[in-house]
C-alpha cells in the first residue's frame, strides 16, 4: 500500500509512470493489443478479487493480502487506460472514436489495434473481420472466419451503449433502444418465426427455459432481441468509424455500405462529430 512506501519509492513509481506515458505515444498495434487484452485480463481478475475480498469481509476473515491485491490490479488498470490515451490521440479516427459516449481510450484503442483500414475497403469487411456477418458461420473442422478479440471487443461496445442510453450526449444507445422497439414489434407479429424454428432445429432445449418457451411459440426469445438491436447499434457505430478512417487515410469518403446503397433506406447516416471541430 502507498502508505508503507518510501519518498524514494514513490519518486520512482511516479517516473515509471512518466517514462509509461511518454512511450505510450509510439505504440505499435502489437503492442496496443497486447495492452488492451491485458487490461481487460486485469479487470477480470478485479472483479473476482472484489467479490471474494466481499465474501471475507461479510465472514470476518483476513483479507490484507486480497485488498491489496485488488488495489494493485486497480492501479495497473488505471495505468493502461492512460497509456492508451496517446496511442489513441496519435490517429485520427482514435479521438474521433473517444468523442463518442460509451467509447474511452481503451475500446478506441482496441479497434486502431485490430483494423487495419487498407485491408478494409468497405465496412463489410470489418464487420466480417468483427464477426458481425449472419451470412458467414464457422464450420467444423475450418480456421475462424472472424477475429476473436475483435468480436469479444465489439460485445463490449454494445454494452456499453447500452449503459449511457440514457445519457444526453448519447448517440448509439437510443439506436440500440429504437432498435429493440423495433425488433419487439417485428417479434411480436410473428416475423421471425422461421428463424425461431430453425433454432429449434438446430439445437435442444430444456422445455423449462425461456429460449423454449420462446421458439416453440414462433418467437425470439429476449436475449436474442436484445443481441440482434445492440448488434446493429454497433454495426452503425463500425460504419461510422470507416467512414472516418477512411477518408483520414485516403482523402476521400468511401463506398457506401451494402447495407445503405442496397437495403431499401433512403439517405445515408452521416457519422456524428465528424468532421471533427
């Protein structure tokens, strides 16, 4: 604990901590990504510290050592985070990125590290990188049609935009709520009836659970209504961020996603913020 520590010891956290931040500027998106999974690795861990640290507290046990820990991992969290903060400052579409609510430096830089723009001339091929093509499945016995860490990142900015929703300065959580109003009502009607047999098809459900429930009456269960709004709410939020980075790094704005120029709608959603002040 920073109480126990010497005046020579903390001079030299607070360097360490000064030498982090200026390097943290030259990050390479290896390096990013390394730190992005690890603070999420932390966090994880912090989170169960916490609860055991809850459990020892309500018991009466020793926890000195478990509180310290949990402190240590907090500090280190909070040392990433700003870390990241000049790897995101140091691109465009990084700052363009954190102006949005619900996305701070960690998620910003996430997606720097895992996007590469001259390998995605379309947002369609983020969302397929991302995992975010119902058209593309990963068959038994094939490699991963998807990145990993960038779909498990991309459920995280769907929860966070579920979060602010009720933020005044939020922009993708009210899509990710109209959005639901609309799935409800479409659910309602019995529109995805079809889809609701195929996963009956596809899968056994214990008749006890809410998904059998759901399905066998031609309907989406909730946490499936709740998946496809925040994944949408997140594929508008990925348009968007091509749309920056692309016209950051080739001069020009690029093609209109499918979705847009073939899917029936009628304008095209302009990102926020953007061109930044």
């Amino acid at each position: 604990m920073t109480d126990t520590l010497s005046p020579a010891q903390l001079e030299g956290i607070d360097k360490l901590r000064r030498d982090m931040r200026e390097a943290a500027g030259g990050l390479g998106h290896r390096e990013a990504r390394f730190l992005v999974d690890a603070y999420y690795m932390l966090q994880g861990n912090r989170i169960e510290a916490a609860n055991q640290l809850r459990a020892l507290t309500e018991s009466e046990e020793p926890n000195v050592v478990l509180a310290w820990l949990f402190d240590q991992q907090r500090l280190l969290e909070n040392e990433i985070k700003k870390a990241l903060g000049p790897y995101t400052d140091a691109h465009t579409v990084g700052v363009w990125a954190k102006s949005i609510t619900g996305i701070g430096p960690v998620l910003s830089a996430g997606l720097l590290a895992h996007i590469d723009i001259e390998q995605a001339p379309t947002v369609g091929h983020i969302w397929r990188f991302a995992g975010l093509d119902p058209t593309v499945s990963w068959e038994k016995g094939k490699k991963r049609p998807w990145n990993a860490s960038l779909k498990v990142l991309c459920w995280k900015i769907g929860e966070s935009f579920v979060k602010v929703h009720s933020n005044e300065s939020d922009i993708y959580g009210k899509v990710y709520v109209e959005r639901k109003i609309q799935e409800e009502t479409k659910n309602a009607a019995g529109d995805f009836a079809d889809q609701a047999a195929r996963a009956l098809e596809q899968k056994k459900y214990s008749k006890s659970t809410d998904a059998y429930k759901a399905y066998i009456a031609g309907r989406l269960p909730q946490a499936r209504i709740h998946a496809r709004a925040k994944r949408y709410a997140v594929k508008l939020f990925l348009s968007h961020w091509h749309h920056v980075a692309y016209e950051d790094h080739f001069g020009e704005a690029p093609p209109k996603p499918y979705i847009i120029e073939h899917g029936g709608h009628t304008h095209f959603v302009k990102p926020p913020n953007w061109p930044m002040a």
